[in-house]
C-alpha cells in the first residue's frame, strides 16, 4: 500500500515461520460459543471458526493473495502468481498460478475468480458487496488472467480487499442456495478439508495430501497437522477445565486474573502445560459497551457520554482484575496511529475543517480522556460530572430517577452473549443506580445472541473492535453511513456520521505513510467524540497457554503469536 515490500521476489519463507518445521500430529482448539454453519462468509446462521480464520487459520479457503502477518499493507502472491497495475491504481490484473487447483483437483481458472466475485457480491455479506460493487468491470484476459477495473470513486485499498476475498469453485458451489446455511463441505483450494462435522460441538480438519501450494514459499512453515479439530464449548469455565485436562491442545487467554491465579497446578509444575507471553505490537482496538443511536434514548450524544462517565473503570481494574488492565482511550492506542497526546497536525487540521462540530476541543489536542475516579466506587465528584452532562440532554431527577425531557425514566437493557461480561456489566449497572438509572443485564445463548446483533436488536451491547496497522475499507462497515441501515454489517452503534465517512475516505486514498497517519488520528477524533460506546480496557501483549508438545517459531512477527505456524513434536 505504501512504500515497498520488505521481502524480495525471491523470497523462501515467512522470516516468522520454521520452514524446518516437522509435520505431523493433530491439534485441538477449544472455542466459545456454538455453530449451524460451513460457510463463513453470509449473514445467516451462526459459522464454524477455522475455515477462513485470521486466528485459526485460513485453512479451507484462499484468496489470490496472501497477507504477510509482519507488514501492515503487504501481500504476496498465493493464487495468484504475479500482478499489474498502474500508479492510479485504476485496474489490477491478475496471472493466475498454473499450478493452483481445488480439492477436488479441478484447476482454478479465471472464470472461478469471475464466479467468486459475482458470488459474493449478491449472496455473501453487504461488505463484499460494498467492495466489489467499486468494480467498474471484470474480464478474463487470457487463458490464466483475469482483470479489475475500477470506478472512479474507488479507492487505492481496493485492489488489496480483492486479493484476499476467497476463490470458490464454479463447478461445486450452488450459486442460489449459497446465503443459506449449510453443514454441507464446500470444495476449496486451502491445506485442509473438512472430514467431520457434529453441529455445534466440533469440526475436523484432514491435511489434503495433495495440496497444490505445499511447497510455496508463503505456504513454507505453515499448516504443519495432519488433523485440526475445533471443540466448541458454551461457557468459558468448562473451555478451560477441558484445556486443563488436555483436551485441548492450546488456550488463548484474555483472563488476566486467571492468567495470575489459577496456574498452579501440576501440569504446569510438571512442564506438561507452557504458558506463553507474545508481544505485539499491533493498536489495542476499542472494546466497550456499544450504545445503538438508533434507539432514541442514545441519539443525544451528551446521554452518551454522560452514561459512560458513570463507568468506574478505576473501582473496576481493582476489585475485579487484580489491576491487570490498562483503560483503553484511543481506538489505536499504542501505536503510531493514535490521536492520544498528539495536538492535531496541520494536515489533520484541514481535513477536519469542514466538521468542526464534529471534534470536541480535547480531542483536537489530544487530550480527549475518559474521566478517572478515586477508585472507591462512590466517588461523588465523578458522578456529578457524569449528571451534569445528563443535565443538558435535558435529564432531571424526578421521585428518585433520572427523567427525560419525555417523562420517561432512563431505563435500558444491556446485551450479553451468555456469561461473557457479566461481572463487567453488573459493576456499571451498580455505579448508574445512585443517578436513578436502570440497566437491565440480558443474557442469551450464542445462537440468539448472533441472530439480534445481526438486526441490532439491542440497547447495549458489548464488543471488541480489533485493529490493525492498516485500517480501510473494512471501517465503512464499523463505522460508515451507507452501513447503519443494512442488517449483517460490523455498525453495531448505528452510526452515520458526514465527518466519519469524509476520514474514512482520507485513510484509504492515502498515498503515502505520512498522509495515511495523518487521517488515521484525525478519524481517531472524530470517533472518540461521538462517544459512540464506553470504553473499557485492553491487556498489553498476548497470553498463550500450550501443551508442551506443542512448539512454535521463535521470532513473533508483527501482527502477534500465528497458529498456523506452530507444529507437534
């Protein structure tokens, strides 16, 4: 995207992968939640993980390219064996690899990345259809060639979204029944096939043995098992009881407090269980209780921020998690890209000059913070505060609660996908009672969690926006108007926001790393001033518990720990 790639054509390896890696073995993940669904990429039905999984692994699917987890914007070649564009970026044509087939060891032809995209963009989620719908037309140039021109108002990331959409087969996938569910394997062209399936409790993975690209340089250290297996648990007790019990191979842990405490036992002692620390240096991302604007009671954004000055993250940190936390005060904390302690450069400056109302004050000099409590959890300059901001939504205290200029009592009903943020929500529940406000926890199954987050039936939810080093396109579907009212998109707040969509566009026509950094932290303002959820916190670095028979490289590239990666010894 800018500058060059940090590998030469000649490239053997990832530097974060073992080549010399042994193959062999099976692993078995552990994963929250429930499934009814192999195909990962609509809106209906709830889908199995590690198909087409950043953190699984992309292991049933390909794209034409892949990403290199140690650049923010570099791919490699994959299907696709080389590319041709020009400066504009207008077009990109790609020359398929001769070598590339599916599973089923029909070759993969220009007509399947043609089918593909037409595929997606009228049967899979609306943000392919948002991307592809950039496309002004689609050819097969040769017999091994295919090419995308673009509309005008498509942007430079474009090309780059289309390299990693996934190639279907046009002979073995039914293009009219494709957004419905399915427990039907799909062919594909990845590493692995789907061998077993139980709805909702597991999925496994078999090594396709004749896997075309197992000797490719961007494949070389990776897909080391000859079995994945997901086991898909309901509650995160039991997930990782059976982690303990060696059910299970390997633990992601974002429980900090477990991660302190609850690790001494004789696997551990023994070395029979190896807990790992992962640096990263990627942006934390924004986790929060998401507030829908489409409900009326959060269209006035001083209700908003003055619910989330009610949040005592410092009461929180202490009572709950040991201080293990750090408060989370920029969508790209701990990285280049964040506004926090950065005043607003010249450059920012104009492209947030015609959205002035948009950007409070604090966040043009980057001092825009969450407000910090005493810690006791009755701290009562911190509720003022919070009740003054209230106030000028027009709020009063009446009989003991907190009353609209309507008559009605502020009152609403936080989401939760079964116990997952209890505890959480409950401590903000307790710190919004003294003000006369009611939250109502309501806790669901994954199934009917993922059914009302798909048609934003909720008040309040909670969510973890991850981020990147190489923020685009994707952010319409977090953040832009044209996706507030379509059902199946990431805009969890409701959001449609001129000045949102204006540093959307800015990042993404960005031509180099200076204007790119530049539209990032001006659209880092203007989402931190909509207060558009509360935010939480986030862990510095990542923990990994493993089996000790399980291994990985030494090096951890950019982008933090990849399964793929690691192998059975």
């Amino acid at each position: 995207m800018h500058g060059e790639p940090q590998l030469p054509a000649s490239y053997t390896h990832f530097p974060y992968a073992n080549p010399q890696a042994p193959k062999g073995g099976t692993v078995t993940y552990p994963v929250f939640g429930t499934f009814n669904s192999l195909n990962p990429f609509i809106v209906q039905g709830d889908a199995v993980r590690g198909l087409f999984d950043q953190e699984f692994g992309y292991n049933v699917f390909e794209s034409l390219l892949a990403r290199s987890r140690d650049e923010a914007f570099t791919l490699y070649p994959l299907i696709a064996k080389s590319l041709e564009t020009d400066h504009e970026r207008s077009f990109i044509e790609f020359t398929l690899d001769e070598r590339a087939k599916f599973s089923d060891g029909k070759p993969i032809r220009p007509e399947d990345v043609l089918f593909s995209m037409k595929l997606l963009s009228e049967k899979a989620r609306p943000l392919y259809k948002r991307w592809i719908g950039l496309v002004e037309t689609m050819e097969k140039t040769g017999g091994d060639k295919v090419r995308f021109t673009f509309k005008p108002e498509a942007d430079r990331e474009l090309p780059l979204l289309l390299a990693l959409l996934p190639i279907l087969p046009e002979h073995a996938t039914n293009f009219d029944t494709f957004d419905r569910t399915t427990l039907e394997p799909m062919v594909a062209s990845g590493p692995y096939t789907i061998t077993r399936v139980q709805p909702g409790e597991s999925l496994t993975l078999t090594r396709n043995k004749d896997y075309w690209a197992k000797d490719h340089p961007s494949k070389a250290g990776f897909d080391n098992y000859d079995e994945i297996k997901l086991l898909y648990f309901r509650e995160d007790g039991p997930m990782f009881e059976a982690f303990k019990k060696g059910i299970a191979d390997v633990f992601p842990d974002k429980d900090p407090v477990r991660w302190k405490q609850e690790y001494g036992i004789p696997a551990v002692a023994e070395g029979r269980i190896i807990k790992g620390d992962f640096p990263e240096q990627l942006p934390s991302g924004m986790y929060g209780f998401v507030f829908n604007t489409r409900r009326d009671m959060f269209a006035n954004k001083s209700v908003r921020k003055g619910l989330a000055g009610l949040l005592d993250f410092e009461w929180i940190n202490r009572t709950l998690y040991d201080g293990a936390y750090t408060r989370t005060k920029s969508f790209f904390d701990g990285s280049e890209l964040s506004s926090r302690g950065h005043p607003a450069s010249e450059a920012e400056k104009a492209l947030l000059a015609p959205y002035t109302e948009a950007v409070e004050p604090a966040a043009m000099e980057g001092t825009l913070e969450p407000p910090v409590s005493n810690g006791s959890g009755r701290d009562r300059t911190f509720m003022r505060a919070a009740f003054e901001e209230l106030k000028k939504a027009g709020y009063t205290m009446k009989d003991r609660q907190l009353t609209g200029p309507d008559g009605k009592p502020l009152r609403f009903e936080i989401l939760l996908n079964g116990k997952n943020g209890i505890g959480l929500a409950s401590a903000w529940q307790r710190s919004l009672q003294p003000l006369g406000i009611t939250a109502e926890l309501r806790s669901v199954d994954n199934s009917q969690y993922q059914q009302r987050i798909q048609t934003y039936d909720y008040d309040v939810m909670l969510q973890l926006y991850t981020s990147s080093l190489s923020p685009g396109a994707e952010q319409v579907g977090r953040w832009g108007s044209s996706s507030r009212d379509q059902d199946g998109t990431y805009n969890f707040a409701g959001v449609a926001n001129p000045a949102i969509d204006a540093m959307i566009a800015a990042l993404v026509s960005a031509r180099s790393q200076e204007d790119f950094v530049s539209a990032v932290r001006a659209y880092d303002r203007v989402l931190l001033s909509g207060h558009y959820l509360v935010p939480l916190f986030h862990l510095e670095g990542q923990r990994v518990a493993h089996s000790s028979a399980i291994h990985h490289p030494e090096k951890t590239p950019l982008y933090g720990y990849q399964l793929q990666t690691w192998w059975r010894e």
